[in-house]
C-alpha cells in the first residue's frame, strides 16, 4: 500500500511517498481503508520534533510513528478478533493523534473504540475535516469556557480549523459571537453565524472597548495584558494553541495566578481524544447545525506542500486530501 512516511525529523521534504506492507488488524482493531484525511498543525509541528520537550513522546532521535496522520475518515475492510461496534462496510471517522497516527496511508488498523460511524450526509473528505479540530473547538467552548445561552464570546483566529469550528458552537450553545479575523476571511465569519466581525489589520484589539464574557483565543498575537482588558469582571480566557511557546508556557504555569478568586479565570486547552464528543458533533453535522469549513482540497503526494503551507498559516479552514477516493473495499 502507499504511505507517506517521516524517518527524520526536519521541514517537509523529509517526508516520502513509498509503498509499504498492509497492515492487519489486532484483537479489538479494524482494519480502515482509508478515503480521506486532513492536514492538522500537530502534523507539522511533529516534523520537525521542536520544541524538544515533544519529542519525549513523539521520539528522542528519530519520530517513533513513521506514518503520520492524524484524522481518518474511511470504510472497515477487515476486523480483528473481539471487535463488536462495527462491521465490513462501515464508514467511519476517527482522531488517531493518540494512538500512533498512520492516516498518510491506503490502510490504518485502529482500535474499535477510536472511532464512530461518519456523518451520514457527508463526504469522506468533508468528514476528514473535522475529528481533531472540532473537537478541540467542542472541548474549548463548552467545557473549558464553559459558555452559557447569552454570554458575549470573542473569538480570535476565527477562521481556520479550529476557530472555524468554535465559531459555530459558539452560536449553537446561544453566544453573542464577535469574530476576529484578517480581510480574507470577513465575509466567511459573517456567513458562519457571527454577530459582530473585527477585521484586525483595521483595528487592533488593544484599541477594543468592549467587554467579553468569554474569549477563545486561536494562535493570536495578542499579550496577555490586552486579553484581560477585553475581559468582563468574572469572565473566562481560554487558550487554544499559540505559536509562541512563551505564552503557552505563561498560561500553563502562571493560569491560576492570574486568574481572579471569584473573578477572571485563564485556562489553557490541551484538548483530549472524544468518541463520545465525536459522536455529538456527527449529530451536529448531520442536523446541519454546523458545517465543515474547508479551504482546499489536494492530492495525496502533495502533503509535504500542503503541510508547508499549513505552517504559514492563514488558512481559512482545513486542507483535506483524498487517499483513495474512487476505488472500494
């Protein structure tokens, strides 16, 4: 089978489209043939094994999983023994961050008990958009925002996979939802249900009057001093992802220090791998109450560009990638 594999770590170009052996599933596995994936910022990151400290898990030397890939939409082909959630045929959908990756690839044996049945009105590629980032938007707005019917939200990165996803929960779970996004993704904020959309190249947030109840902030570029500002007396910060590790490590180490006993509060998200949160937001898509959001569609021997371009970021929602798209069991 093809696979795309890392032996290295480094930029992209050490990535490499081989063929290698089909794996065959274990007792509690099935085996998924695979019909899309999408592209996720652990992908990147993992590549180059920074900062060191990620590399305890993902491997010291060299990456311990060669087959990267974490979200998998596809059809069980085979099962192993003890297996009783699924059966040949089911189309599924899944998040493979914790348990070894292996998406990039034709097949992937994966534990029964990671995956769901896909949102029956979509695609496999649409359903490939959504397992890490909408549930990491899931976990940030309901759990650790913990929003309620009312509450004024401020999004910051609205766009991209995950802010795309926290724009639209938040508006299920009743916010008044004010989006923070660059030119090129105005209009898409407006058309997922945002209320209010900031424009930040037009006006910072610093310069903001408002308060907010809630802010969820996605890779911002904001300082922490600006976010308690935007803050309401008793309201709640949360993090999800940053691309300077400073401030996550702020947020990590120093979050219940500068949160406010009866008052602000800031948490950083470490989202957590969901079945059960999966198989809500199938509900959701399946409802049409949300709707994948992707910004492009691409082969799959052009992951290593895809995966550069995902780094830059700017991206206004996921890169999804066919693996197999027309070919059956």
């Amino acid at each position: 089978m093809k696979a795309i594999i890392q032996e290295i770590y480094g930029p992209a170009s050490v990535l490499k489209l081989v063929e290698v052996k089909k794996p065959t599933p274990k007792d509690d596995e099935v085996l998924v043939h695979v019909k899309a994936t999408s592209l996720n910022a652990p992908d990147w990151r993992l590549l180059r094994g920074k900062p060191m400290m990620m590399r305890l898990s993902s491997g010291i030397f060299h990456p311990k999983h060669i087959i990267k890939g974490t979200d998998v939409s596809g059809i069980v082909s085979e099962m192993g023994k003890g297996v009783t959630r699924f059966k040949v045929g089911d189309e599924v959908y899944g998040d493979l961050a914790d348990a070894g990756f292996g998406a990039f690839a034709d097949y992937v044996s994966v534990k029964e008990t990671l995956l769901v049945h896909k949102p029956k009105r979509l695609s496999h590629l649409e359903a490939a958009s959504l397992p890490l980032t909408s549930v990491t938007a899931l976990q940030g707005v309901r759990d650790l925002g913990k929003l309620q019917k009312g509450e004024r939200v401020l999004i910051v990165g609205a766009s991209g996979g995950v802010g795309s996803y926290a724009l639209q929960l938040a508006k299920y779970f009743g916010g008044y939802v004010t989006a923070v996004t660059g030119t090129k993704h105005v209009k898409q904020a407006k058309n997922l249900g945002a209320d209010a959309v900031i424009n930040y190249s037009m006006a910072p947030l610093d310069t903001l009057k408002a308060q907010f109840d809630l802010i969820i902030a996605i890779n911002g570029y904001n300082s922490l001093s600006t976010y308690r500002k935007l803050l309401a007396p008793r309201g709640r910060f949360v993090m999800i992802g940053r691309k300077s590790i400073k401030q996550i490590l702020q947020i990590t180490a120093f979050g219940g220090m500068l949160s406010k006993k009866d008052g602000q509060s800031f948490k950083g998200l470490l989202s957590k791998r969901c079945v059960e949160d999966l198989a809500f937001i199938a509900v959701l898509m399946d409802e049409k109450r949300l709707v994948p959001v992707i910004e492009k569609e691409i082969q799959f021997h052009e992951i290593p560009i895809g995966l550069e371009e995902l780094e830059k970021g700017h991206l206004g929602g996921k890169v999804v990638v066919w693996v197999n798209r027309d070919e059956q069991l």
